[in-house]
C-alpha cells in the first residue's frame, strides 16, 4: 500500500479511512475478496458522508477528506511554513516524494473499482451537496478554506504544483488547530493538558467599541508591536463593569487573526497549567496571547504566584511569541486591606506584604482604564448602536428610553447601551 511509503505525512488524524481506500484501490481484484471489498467500499462512503455532516464539506468529499488530513497535519516541513511560507532544505524532496502519492490517492479514477464493485452509489460523494448545516468543528470561513483548496488541488497538473499550492496555503492560513482557529481554552484531562479550539467566538470588532479611542488605540499600538515582532508589552485592562474591556479583547482576536495572532483564555485556576501551555506553543511561528479575563483575586488565593512567576521572574526567558493580556475591574488585581498597612499587626514586615500583593500588577507594562461613560457619552454610544443596527425610533424618544432603562439595569456603560438596543431589536 502507497500510504506505507510516506516520509513527512504520516500520523494522520482519522487516518483509517485513508488506509481502507488505499488497500480498496490496490487490492480491489483480489480473488475471492469482492464482497468484502464492496461491504468495505460501502462503509468508506458511510464515513465520508458522516464526516461531511461533521466538518460541513460538499462537493468532492474525498477531495475534501485529503484535503482535510493535509491542513491540520503538523509536522516538520508544515509547522515550518506556517506564517513565513517555502522554507529551503532537503526536507523539501521529502515533501514532494509524499505529495506524488497523496496526488496518486487525490486523482484516481475511481470508475474501473466501483464497477467491479457493483457500487454505483460512490457518485453521490463525488458530487455531494449539504443544506445550511452548521459544522461541529469549523466555522464557515474555514471549512469554505479548505473545500475551496480541494478545487484548487483539481487545476494542480504536477506534485511540483500542488506541493506549491499546499505550502501557500501553510504561509496564508497557517496549519493545524492553530492555524485554522483564532481563539483557544485550556482543558485538563487524564492524558494531560491541552488547548483546544473555540468554535464560535464572537466577531466584533474595535470599530462596534463605540468611543474610548484613547485605550483602543493604546491597546492596538501594542498589539501591532507585537505581531510586527517588536518589542511590546503584557497589558492589564482595568476598570467599571461593562465598558468594553472583554470586548476589546476579541476584537483584537478577529483584527489580526490574518497576521498570525491566535488567543488562548485560561482561568486562574488553572494557572498552574500555564508551564505546559507555554511549551506547547513556544516553538510555533504564531503569535500567542494569553487571555485572562475578570482576573482579580482574594486574599486567601495564591494562585497569582504561579502568574507573577510565568510573567516574569523564573530562571526560563519568557518566549517572545507569547504576551499575556488581562481584563479586572480591579486597578491592583489582589484584595487588600487598611490591615496591611497599620503599623502594629502580626505580621512584622507590613512593606513587604504590601509589595508581594502589588508587584503582580507591576508586571503588565501596559495599563489601560475603560471608564463609565458620562450621560452624553451614553447616549452617544446609544445613538450609534441604534443606527448601526437600524432602529429608526425618534431620537427625544430613543434617549428617554435608554435612560428608563440604565436607571434599572446597571446604570451607565457600554453593556447597558447595547443590552437596550438588543432589547428594542427584540420588541420589532
């Protein structure tokens, strides 16, 4: 079987369907072999059609299916040209021996089997059409990436060709889960820890941030430092509820997830886990940050050591593909009080108790503040909101309203304006 013969490709993910068509293309004539070789061939097609309600392939689903397998297939060459595209070396005549066979497997012609086979039904997959079915696993953007690189495989004549192709794909979109995904979480299982994608982030952008030009623009002058491969900062958002500061975060995930920026959000629970985060991510060309929203913490929690000790003060350089971003609504993140720095209490060294619980702040080079807004400033984020998504009230009327309404759901900020809009919307 070709598959054996592969050098760089090898370890695919839901690679047992490739090995039972690999053996159906070679041993489909095998005497005394053809109804189980029919039975097997029908089961191929069961898993291509299951595989195209979970990924939300159409068209060729064995195109899509290899196709699949090439993108999120992270080895040496792959993980190489991810963000920075055709590397040298003689891993490139590695490469380009796998590409021959995957280009065998991509154009076979799968008429002479079925008919032997007695399997007509094989043309449903090679012409498949889905509904508005959602995938289980991409968004839209990405599974159209990858049926879309399918066709482009079709118009490839030679492996050169369709080695160029896949490598360009590599520097465009990247490889793999980080790759193919903007933002991630962190679970821990039996087997260890791992990053896993987050299938539906919200896709805002600074643009729906109405006003608080001043730290949005603080915030993308470091955030463009830093996927520029300059020097930049860990930054602290901080501030009252509501004022866009989580937000602002994703936005930054969906501008520049193009550039090679990818997010990962962990909770202070698992800080922990933050060391096998970091070298799970440490070596690759992207660009990561680490997401930590509401972050504050009491005075019982310690697990703020095992942050300060990651951002910076353990023997190992913190990697320069990875920041850490916060979002608090405390300005010193650990609870402290009037006791810390009463001159006459248990603890004998009352200086360095207060410098332990604040020099966890002191280690974000960047600090941001999201204000409330004013009246006016409310009603302007208001009115903005409101024309964007097309409400058409009188504005004396509009403004009466949305300030009935932040006096009973939390008072003036950004969430309030938008939880009234969205409020109206759903009235229309």
């Amino acid at each position: 079987m070709r598959i054996r013969e592969l050098i760089v490709y090898r370890n695919f993910e839901e690679g047992e369907l490739l090995q039972d068509m690999d053996c159906l293309m070679t041993h489909y004539r095998d005497e005394g072999m053809t109804e189980y070789h029919r039975g097997l061939l029908y089961d191929c097609i069961h898993r291509l059609i299951e595989l195209a309600g979970h990924y939300g392939f159409h068209g060729n689903l064995w195109h899509c299916y290899l196709a699949n397998l090439l993108v999120n297939n992270e080895n040496s060459y792959s993980c190489a040209c991810e963000i920075r595209g055709e590397i040298e070396g003689s891993i490139n005549e590695a490469v380009l021996h796998d590409i021959l066979i995957l280009k065998e497997l991509y154009d076979y012609d799968f008429k002479a089997m079925t008919d032997f086979l007695q399997v007509p039904e094989f043309a449903l997959i090679e012409n498949y059409t889905i509904g508005a079915v959602e995938s289980k696993v991409y968004n839209a953007r990405i599974c159209r990436r990858i049926c879309e690189l399918a066709e482009k495989f079709c118009c490839d004549n030679t492996p050169e060709e369709m080695k160029a192709t896949l490598t360009q794909f590599y520097k465009e979109y990247g490889v793999g889960r980080f790759g193919l995904h903007k933002s991630f979480r962190v679970v821990r299982d039996a087997q260890g820890v791992h990053i896993v994608p987050i299938l539906n982030i919200a896709h805002v952008t600074l643009n729906d941030i109405v006003g608080y030009e001043i730290p949005k623009k603080k915030l993308t002058d470091n955030t463009d430092a830093f996927v520029a491969g300059k020097k930049a900062n860990n930054c602290l958002l901080f501030g009252d509820a509501g004022t866009g500061k989580s937000s602002s975060i994703k936005a930054i995930a969906n501008e520049y997830y193009a550039k090679g920026l990818r997010i990962i959000e962990i909770y202070k629970h698992q800080f922990q886990d933050l060391n096998d985060v970091i070298s799970q991510i440490k070596n690759r060309n992207y660009k990561f940050i680490i997401y930590m929203d509401d972050l504050s913490f009491e005075e019982f929690e310690i697990e703020y050591k095992y942050l300060k000790a990651v951002i910076e003060g353990g023997l190992e350089k913190k990697p320069d593909n990875i920041l850490i971003y916060a979002t608090s609504n405390r300005r010193h993140l650990i609870r402290e009080n009037y006791s810390d720095k009463e001159e006459i209490r248990q603890d004998m060294h009352t200086g360095d108790t207060v410098q332990e619980k604040l020099s966890l702040v002191y280690r974000f080079g960047v600090t941001i503040y999201f204000g409330s807004p004013n009246k006016k400033q409310f009603q302007e984020i208001v009115k903005t909101l409101a024309g964007k998504n097309g409400i058409t009230m009188p504005e004396e009327e509009l403004l009466a309203e949305a300030n009935k309404w932040e006096l009973s759901h939390g008072g003036l900020s950004g969430r309030s304006a938008q939880q009234f809009v969205d409020y109206l919307l759903g009235m229309q």
